[in-house]
C-alpha cells in the first residue's frame, strides 16, 4: 500500500471521527410561515442554518436537482483533505452562515414570474420581530430548467442573540414591494427543512 493511499484512509477516519464529536450547532426553528404577497411568485423550497460551521452545496453547485437538499458535510470534508494532499478531485461548493453563533444563511428555490424564467434572480433582507432590518449578504445563487426554477442563498455574519423571531423578505429589487415573506421563530438545536410547495 503506498504512502497516500494510508494517509487518505487515515484522513477519512479522522474525519469520521471528528464528525461525530462535534456534531451540529445549528439552531432548529418552528415550521417556518410563508405568505406569498405576489402571485407570480412561488416558493419551492426553504432552508435555514445557523452558526459557523462549514456546509456544502451539491456537487457541481446543482442545486435544483437536489430539490434545496444540501451536499453531505462528511463528503466535503473528504473531498477537501484528498485534494489538499495534490490529487485532482472536484471539490463541493462551501459556505459558512457567519462567523459564530448569531450567523445565518437561508437557501430558497423559487420559480417567478410567470412564465418563470432562471434570469431573475430576488433580493432579500431580513426584518426582526421588532422592525429592524439586517442587510444579507448574496453568497450563491443560480437556475435553470426546463422547468425554468431559481435559487439563491443569503447570509448575515451575526445577528444579535436576543432576535429570535424574524422574517426573510424577498423582493424584486432592493426597496421594492415585498414579493414573499418567510417568517422563522427559533426553538429547538437542529437544522429546518421546509417544503413549501411540491
């Protein structure tokens, strides 16, 4: 057995490993509500995750085949540690939601307007239960069809820990009307996965 081969298998088990130990520190919220204000819009899919640690699109970034589901956490991590030791591998897309606890990155497919069209791409901000808003960061986003869907993801580095009710709005340009609003209520450590509509 070469040299690689052994450490790549030991690579694996450490990761394995430290997998099981640090487990997720993400934040599980109610069901979130969503209340479609423009008819052209409709949700697909929602996804929120909170914290800091390191998540992954699907591979190759194809979002809309994977229905809003995300890339596997130990692939990633595999596939990362192989290419680090010089072999060419295709590595999955990361993001972090922030920078610590307080942050956030929401994961939304959506098809608009009608007949949809992958080119348009919505803006987001998020709004706290008091009104205050919180500029959100593009971090990816893409589309395609047939049928012709969008997604984008956003994320905020750090909300303040005493916002647990908020909602994510969604527009067509920034200071535009409200096209959809996702409102979330943390409660539980976890992760949300909402199916909105089929």
């Amino acid at each position: 057995m070469s040299v690689s081969v052994i450490m790549l298998i030991g690579f694996g088990i450490m990761v394995l490993v430290l997998e099981r130990r640090q487990g997720e520190t993400g934040t599980l919220l109610s069901a979130p509500t969503t209340t479609i204000f423009d008819s052209r819009l409709n949700i697909l899919w929602t996804q929120m995750r909170k914290g800091s640690n390191t998540y992954y699109l699907p591979s190759g970034g194809n979002v809309l085949a994977s229905e809003g589901h995300l890339g596997n956490v130990l692939e990633g991590k595999v596939r990362w540690g192989i290419r680090q030791l010089g072999i060419n591998v295709e590595t999955l897309p990361a993001f972090r939601p922030g920078n610590g606890p307080g942050g956030r990155a929401f994961l939304v497919g959506y098809a608009f307007p009608v007949p949809p069209t992958s080119s348009v791409h919505l803006v987001a901000e998020l709004v706290a239960g008091d009104g205050t808003h919180y500029p959100l960061r593009s971090a990816a986003g893409g589309g395609g069809g047939p049928p012709e869907r969008s997604w984008n993801l956003w994320t905020i580095d750090a909300l303040p820990p005493v916002v647990s009710h908020y909602a994510l709005q969604l527009k067509e340009e920034t200071n535009g009307p409200t096209l959809a609003e996702i409102k979330f209520a943390e409660e539980l450590p976890g992760m949300l996965r909402s199916q909105v509509s089929p």
